[in-house]
C-alpha cells in the first residue's frame, strides 16, 4: 500500500452526530467521490432517506441543504454494512464510544465494544487492502484496538489506521466543518502509513487549506482530541468558579467574562458561565484522560483533570439547590418550568444535558416540571431521566457541598411520567408556574412575550436564567424575582 491511493469510494460506520454530517459535507465537496453511510440503526437510516428533510435524525443548521446537494448523487445512507465495506478503499468509524456503564472503568473509560464489532466486521468482509479511519468522538488508543483485531485475521488483507478526530460542535457542525480551524490526521510513521496519510490529505484538500490539515503520529493525534476538549471545557468550569464567587460578593461573571477575554493570551471564547456544560465529548473525553492518568500512575495529573468536572457538578448541583432555597426550602408539587432541555442551542442532542440533572434533583423533591423545547422530542426527555436513574455517577461534591451525604431514590417510569409533562407551545408550559428555569440558551426564549408570561404565572414570579440570555432588566421591570448565574443580587 506504498503508493498514494486515489480514494473513490468512501465507507462511513455509523449515521450519528459525527457520521452524518461530516460525510455529507465530504459528499458535498468531492462529488468524484461515492460516499456510503450505514448504519445498524434501520430507523436512523430511513429518516436518513426521508424526501421530507424535516425529518433528518440530527438538527444542524445547514444540514439540510448539504444533504439536499448530495444525497442521490453521491451521497447513499443503507443499513448494507457489508457491500459498503466491501466497496471502500477508505472506511471512517464514527460509531458511539459512551462512558461504560459495567465492569472494569465502570463511569470512567469508554466503551469500545462498538468499535470492536466494527473493527470485526470490517476483518470478516474485507477483501482488499483498505485504510482505516478511527472519527468516533473518543479516541483512546482505539487505533491499537483496531490494529490487533484487524491483523490477526490471517487472510492476507493489509489495513492502515489513522486517526482523524472531529472537532465540529454541534449546532455548528456544518460552518465548522466547511470552514476547519484544522483537520488532524495521525498516521503510523512508515511509509505505507505516510501514503495513507497523504490519501485522507487529499480528500480534505478539496476544500480545505493545506495548512489547516495538520499530520502527526496516530497516539498524538488521539491525545489532541482529548486535550483539545479537556482545555475547553476546563475554560467552562474556570469561568463558572468565578461564577460562584461573583455571586457571594456582588461582581458581575459577564462584565469579568468579557474584561478578561479583551486579553489576546486569553481570548473572548468559552468563558460563557453557565448552569453547566453537556455535550457527548467534554466529560466523556475527562474521564477518559483521567483514567488514563490513574492508569499510567499519575495521580496528581488525574486529580488536576478531575476537578474540572467536580466543578461542573457542582454547578449544575448549585443551580438546582439554589431554586429549591428560593422557593421556600421545596418544590414538592411546585410547577416548575424548563425553557430547553438540549446541552446547547441550535441541536437535539440532549447527552449529559444540565436539564437532565436539574430536572433529577427538582424530581427527588417531587416538583412538577413542565418542560419547552423547539427541538427535542418528549421520548427523548423520559428516556433521559430514565436513564440517569440507573446511571448516576457519584458526585461527592454534591455531599460536600450540603455537608451531608445525598441519597438518591430511583424513580419508576410512572412516577417520571406523572411529574414530568413535555409542552409543545412555551406559554402553556410556563402557565400558572412558580418558577422557571432557562437550561438551554435557545434565541427564541429572548423574543417571548414576557408580560403574558409574567401575568399568567404565580407570584412571586420567579425566573432562574442558567444561560443569562434572557433581558434581565426587561424582567425587572416586569416585575420578576430573576436569578442569573454570576451576578451577585
Ligand atoms: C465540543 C467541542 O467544542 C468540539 O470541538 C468537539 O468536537 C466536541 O465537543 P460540543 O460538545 O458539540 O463540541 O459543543 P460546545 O460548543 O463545545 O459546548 C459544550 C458545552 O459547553 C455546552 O453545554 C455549552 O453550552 C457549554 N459551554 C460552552 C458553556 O457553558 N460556556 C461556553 O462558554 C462554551
Ligand atoms: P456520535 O455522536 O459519536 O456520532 P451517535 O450515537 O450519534 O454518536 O452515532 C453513532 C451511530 O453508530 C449510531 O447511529 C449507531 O447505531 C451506530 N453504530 C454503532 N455500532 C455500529 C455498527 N457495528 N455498525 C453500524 N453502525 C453502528
């Protein structure tokens, strides 16, 4: 496999947030080149082919009129694993990685098991040399997984791997994935490896600058994805500390946010304080560094790391707290209203959302809450509290912060059921409500008619914003008690 290949046919293993539009924008900007998406998922393959682009299984602005473009000409999703495989000369993994939920690492390391099936699969059906991209959303000495278990097939087929982590953010993914900050391709440092390399080059060289690819060797190129991500949200949790301080002490976190942003070291993104980062990646790819660190014996630097989500915790714990003290020390069959359940605007993922974690501290006090979200279907928000009521990690902030251990009482179904109602309009969901709670920084939540909200709600009408998107002055002088993040009252 010395010689550079012209890739023509590209295989991609998994229909996901990462699969799907990434493909569709490498479909868009190689039309010379046929690119399959499949996917086990039969349901998530037919919304994949629906004429009606609504019904696409991932919100992304922009996503529709990319697969609009492709889709038909050289863009094809099928759940025909095996014919794509066969046909690649390039196949990408963008399967799931979750935190494991069992056994060894249990709430810390990711799960491999679906790249493993794929790594087999691809072993099983291969008849041809093929290069082998590792694009799931966590990459821990996954391309060594893969490695082993495709080279102890036997049959003569030779596999390279490369890593090449996405770096989109969802809600952003096409804007980010048409205009890179960079693509990074880790390869093996051979010369069948740098060919590889140089193949995958090529493709991105179709619409991104040369020297926005960057190459490295393939544990450099995983470990940025984790360090990439680790940085980004230890920024989140920075700012989020000083959050809990301007509160105690009457400082603004916005005004500190945006002073400290003007410095270029610094510079002005990610350091919006919020009630708490979410997302698939951020906590997912820490727990992976730390248990990497504690399995390399570094203690000190998985402790360092780890601090980064108990800070996350702990805000998402203190936001949560912060409603139940206000509104009189409960919220037992209080309506409470969500405004967003997404991690962020502009998506439907709702993975390690803030709201699933609100919501669950809300319900062991049985509150009702009445949940709004533009984009987020009312099966999705049972299923995540469902969910977390098997699946809770231990979050020993949460027992230092109230010096007192927090038992947890697992809810049934039915009882997630009969207190959590999902709204399709925002005002019935904030009707006669004691208290709302922005989750999710959604634009539409700033244009609502605050005076109608402020007349049918209970007084005293009580907004917590965990996003402080919403006119805090307008509601002032509306008349509501509003609590920002940061912002000493
Ligand atoms: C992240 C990385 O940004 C991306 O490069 C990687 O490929 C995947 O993980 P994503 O999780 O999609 O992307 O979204 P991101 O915009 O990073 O936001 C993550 C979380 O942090 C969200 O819950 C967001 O609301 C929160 N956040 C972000 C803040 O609370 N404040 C900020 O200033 C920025
Ligand atoms: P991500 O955010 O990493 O894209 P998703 O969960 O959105 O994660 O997508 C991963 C997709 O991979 C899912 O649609 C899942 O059905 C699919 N998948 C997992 N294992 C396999 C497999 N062995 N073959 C094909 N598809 C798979």
């Amino acid at each position: 496999m010395n010689k550079v290949k012209s890739i023509k046919n590209i295989c991609c293993i998994g229909a996901g947030y990462v699969g799907g539009p990434t493909m569709a924008v490498i479909a868009q900007k190689c039309p010379h080149i046929n690119v399959h998406v499949v996917d086990l998922n039969e349901q998530r393959i037919a919304d994949w082919n629906d004429a009606d682009l609504d019904k696409l299984p991932i919100y992304e602005p922009g996503l529709a009129e990319v697969v609009a473009e492709a889709r038909g000409r050289n863009l094809k999703f099928s759940t025909d694993v095996e014919k794509a495989i066969d046909e690649a000369e390039l196949i990408f993994i963008s399967v799931n990685t979750p935190t494991k939920t069992y056994g060894v690492g249990k709430g810390m390391a990711a799960d491999l098991k679906f790249i493993e099936l794929c790594a087999r699969q691809i072993a099983k059906v291969a008849k041809d040399d093929k290069i082998i991209v590792e694009k799931s959303t966590l990459p821990v000495r996954t391309a060594e997984a893969l490695r082993t278990i495709l080279h102890s097939t036997g049959n003569g087929v030779k596999f390279e791997i490369l890593s090449s982590p996405e770096f989109l953010a969802e809600g952003t993914a096409i804007q980010d994935l048409h205009n890179p900050d960079r693509f990074l391709i880790g390869g093996a440092p051979t010369e069948s490896g740098e060919a590889a390399v140089q193949a995958l080059v090529d493709v991105y060289l179709n619409w991104v600058p040369r020297e926005n690819i960057v190459t490295t060797r393939v544990w450099s190129s995983e470990l940025s994805k984790l360090t990439a991500n680790a940085f980004l949200a230890q920024r989140v949790s920075s700012i989020n500390a000083i959050s809990a301080l301007c509160e105690k002490t009457g400082a603004d976190v916005d005004e500190i946010a945006h002073a400290i942003g003007k410095d270029s070291r610094i510079g002005a993104k990610f350091l919006k304080s919020s009630v708490g980062f979410g997302g698939s990646c951020f906590q997912k790819d820490i727990l992976n560094l730390v248990y990497l660190c504690r399995h390399f014996n570094l203690p000190e630097v998985a402790d360092y790391w780890e601090q980064v989500i108990k800070m996350n915790d702990y805000q998402k714990h203190r936001f949560s707290k912060n409603i139940i003290d206000t509104l009189f020390n409960t919220v037992s069959g209080k309506k409470i209203a969500f405004l967003g359940w997404a991690f962020k605007k502009d998506t439907n993922d709702t993975r390690e959302s803030a709201a699933i974690y609100v919501a669950d501290e809300l319900l062991q006090d049985r509150a009702e809450i009445h949940v709004y979200d533009p984009k987020v279907s009312e099966e999705q928000i049972y299923a995540d509290l469902e969910y977390l009521q098997t699946n809770r990690r231990p979050q020993t902030v949460i027992a230092s912060e109230t010096k007192q251990s927090v038992e947890y009482s697992t809810l049934s179904m039915e009882e997630i059921r009969s207190l959590v109602t999902v709204h399709k309009d925002p005002y019935t969901a904030m009707e006669s409500a004691h208290a709302i709670a922005v989750l999710t920084e959604w634009d539409e939540f700033k244009t609502y008619d605050w005076g109608k909200v402020y007349n049918e709600m209970l007084k005293p009408a009580f907004v917590f914003d965990g996003r402080n998107i919403v006119d805090k002055d307008q509601l002032d002088v509306i008349g509501f008690e509003i609590y920002n993040i940061g912002k000493g009252n």
